[in-house]
C-alpha cells in the first residue's frame, strides 16, 4: 500500500530544493504518514500522523522537522485545517 506526493517547500535558493514523497507504513494497528526521500530513505522527524486501523482515528505526531514547511503547532505537529 502506497500514497504517493511531492512536497516543495519555501526556500531561499533553487539549489536547496529536494523533492519529497508521502509513504504509508504499516506498523500492526496503525499506518504512519510519513516523508521519504527520492531514494525512499525515511526524512528526520518527518512522519506526519498515524492512522488507526480500527477507528479511522487520525493522531499528528510531535516534532515535525519545520525545514519541511508545514505550519506546525506549539508542539511542532502539523496544523490541518
């Protein structure tokens, strides 16, 4: 199972852009949202929520990486309108 995105973030120079990629990650009751690079390797402090399973209940995980532009709390989680 596999969702994929591309994620350009605000930055000052063209040079500094990368491309990043939603993945999903089973982990037994729940499935994590998180960033990976082009190669598919996991991104630092980038998984954006778990999904549960049974409920469909969305939980945002703390300390998302603010160099990936998202609009995050005081917690660091991402801010979903």
């Amino acid at each position: 199972m596999g969702v994929e995105g591309i994620f350009k973030g605000e930055v000052q120079e063209k040079s500094e852009v990368e491309n990043v990629y939603f993945n999903l990650v089973d982990n037994g009751e729940i499935v994590t949202l998180e960033l990976v690079d082009e190669n598919g390797n996991h991104v630092l402090c980038s998984n954006i929520c778990n999904i549960s399973k049974k409920s469909g209940k969305i939980e945002t995980c703390c300390n998302v990486n603010r160099e990936l532009g998202f609009t995050l709390d005081s917690y660091g989680r991402v801010i979903i309108d």
